[in-house]
C-alpha cells in the first residue's frame, strides 16, 4: 500500500466493479515462504484458495483484508500486511471482478487456523505445491506477485 493513501471502493470507479480482496495468509518456515489454503464447502467449487471476500463500501482495501481473515480464519494481527500489486481484473461473463492481493504473514509459532463457516479443511504449502493447487488464475497471479515480493 501506499503510505497516507486510504484506498476505499468509491474511489474505483463504476457500480458495475466488484471488489475482492485476495489473502494469503503466510508464515516462514525452514525452506522459505509457506502459504495457507483453504478448501470450502462441498457445495461450493472444491479448489483450495486463499482468503477471498467482498470489499464493503464503508471500507478501505487493507480493513477488507483484515476484516476477512479475521472472520474466515480467526487471525486479528498480521505481524505484516503487505500489498504487492495492483488489482487484477477479471470478467466472469457480465461480472467485472477486480482481485486485490494481500499477504498477512503471521509467526512461524503461531496456532493454526480457527476456520469459521464455509471451509472444511486447510493446509500450508510451499510455493510450488500451493501455485498448482490453486484453480483461479486470478489467485494465482496474485500469489506470484505476493512470492515475487517476498523473495527480493
């Protein structure tokens, strides 16, 4: 994010935009950067994705952000919330979707997930294995560009 900017969805453009945010929770192991995926319900899609939600129109990108993690998986407090790219637009037929990616990296020795409502199991994964394991193309950009950042 840039410093002193508050970012809100009214600042984005037309109504016909919808605004997600796109989470990877991560920590540091022994072989680098591990990422948390969730697998929701079986009556929705039964890909493995990282924290993903609506941005309200009474909110900023980075309270979205924290506002989904804290609701989906139980974590308050980032020991970073980083924003490594732009938002990547995506039309699904008449939707335009637009994924802002975020990294909320906690500690290494920090409790797992609490997972709340609509997933039924997580995992963490090294790069690789959670790049394959990722069906949206948007979540994958996202995690490129989040890996990328972490790694300079």
């Amino acid at each position: 994010m840039h410093p002193g900017i508050s970012w809100s969805p009214a600042d984005f453009g037309d109504l016909g935009l919808r605004h997600e945010v796109d989470v990877f929770v991560y920590r540091f192991g022994s072989g680098g950067p591990e990422y948390l995926l969730l697998r929701p319900e079986p009556r929705h899609e039964m890909a493995w994705q990282p924290v993903t939600g609506c941005v309200e129109w009474h909110e900023d990108l980075r309270g979205a952000a924290l506002r989904r993690v804290r609701l989906e998986v139980g974590l308050d407090y980032p020991s970073d919330l980083l924003a490594p790219a732009p938002g990547l637009l995506e039309e699904v037929g008449d939707l335009r979707l637009v994924h802002w990616p975020f990294g909320f990296q906690i500690a290494p020795a920090e409790s797992g997930p609490r997972l709340r409502g609509r997933f039924i199991a997580w995992q963490w994964s090294a790069f690789g294995p959670a790049l394959e394991s990722l069906q949206s193309g948007a979540h994958r950009r996202n995690l490129l560009q989040l890996h990328l950042r972490l790694a300079a």
